[in-house]
C-alpha cells in the first residue's frame, strides 16, 4: 500500500507542474497576443497621422507694385484628394467652371479697378501632394496710384475659399479662409 501511495503522490506532484506550467504558457501567450495587438493599434494611428493632409494659404504682397498673391498649400505629411472647391463672396457660392468662380470674384470686389490677374484651382478628384503649392489668384493692378494695402485687405476677407479633401485613409477635412486665421495678415515678399 505504501508502493501506490507513494506513486501516487509522485503522479500528482507531477500534475500540479503541468498545470503550473499550462497556466504560466496560456498567461504569456495571451500577453503576448495581447501586446500584437496594442502595437497593431499604434501602427494603424502612426500611419494615419502619417498620411495626414493639412491645406492652408500663403498670401504675399508688394504693395509699392501693386501685386498680391495668394497660394493653396498641402503644409501635411501626406496628399489631399479633393472634393469640392467653391468660392464665395460676401457669404454667396459663385457658379463657374475652373477657374471662372475666382475671375467672377475678382471683378466683385475690384470692380472699378484695372489689373491683370492669374488664376489657378484644384478641380475634384485632384491629389494634391505633401508640400505642393497652388497659386489660387495673383494680380497685378496696372493704374497708380495702386489700391493701398489695407483696401485690397478687406476685399480679400470678402471672398472664402472652401475645400472638402479627404486623405487616403478616408479622412474627411474642411479648409476655409474664413476659418483659417494664422495667415490672416498678408506677408510683404522679399524681392
């Protein structure tokens, strides 16, 4: 009897390793599962911040010419896929083709005045690259005396631009001039 308590003993002795040892392999290979997926997440934001497009203006004077400039820039790490691009003047959407809505504009709050203008835009299902430049509007008035700074100022905040863009992990954005403040002043260019 005491051969078979003793194996028995040695048998379950034996048992409690194996389950000490099957608890302790499920506990690390569910940390282990557990942490793939932690670092599964934190990939998937890392590469959407990655690929996040950020449009803004750039606006640039030289008064004593009378030229201005505006530029449509993706400041981002990754593209704007454009959706609709609209212009408004005093709150009001102007209908057109490309570039059409920017002229319509231009003669609305320069109506009485001579210049020369370029115009560009961004049409819908455009992809606009990390660091690409758009000139959206640069004129060029031709009579002195030319319009002073502050007058051509405040016919600029007549006018909004507006973007819908989305980035390639289909995150919607909105750009607007009227929202957008830190290039609110236009810069002097350093000609």
């Amino acid at each position: 009897m005491e051969v078979k308590w003793a194996t028995l003993l040695s048998k379950l002795e034996q048992l409690d390793w194996q389950v000490v040892t099957g608890i302790s392999t499920t506990v690390i290979a569910l940390c282990a599962l557990a942490l793939s997926i932690w670092q599964g997440i934190q990939t998937r934001r890392h590469n959407r911040l990655s690929f996040r497009p950020h449009l803004t203006t750039w606006s640039n004077r030289d008064a004593e010419k009378g030229f201005y400039r505006i530029e449509l820039i993706n400041n981002g790490i990754g593209p704007a896929l454009i959706e609709e691009f609209l212009v408004k003047v005093d709150g009001k959407v102007i209908s057109g083709l490309g570039t059409e809505p920017i002229e319509k504009g231009l003669k609305i709050i320069f109506p009485n005045l001579d210049y020369t203008s370029l115009h560009g835009y961004v049409a819908k299902s455009y992809s606009m690259t990390a660091k690409e430049k758009v000139t959206i509007v640069a004129i060029q008035f031709l009579k002195q005396p030319f319009p002073s700074p502050e007058f051509v100022e405040h016919a600029y905040n007549r006018v909004s631009l507006e973007i819908a863009y989305k980035s390639f992990y289909e995150e919607q954005f909105h750009f607007s001039t009227q929202e957008e403040k830190s290039n609110k002043q236009m810069q002097p260019t350093n000609a």
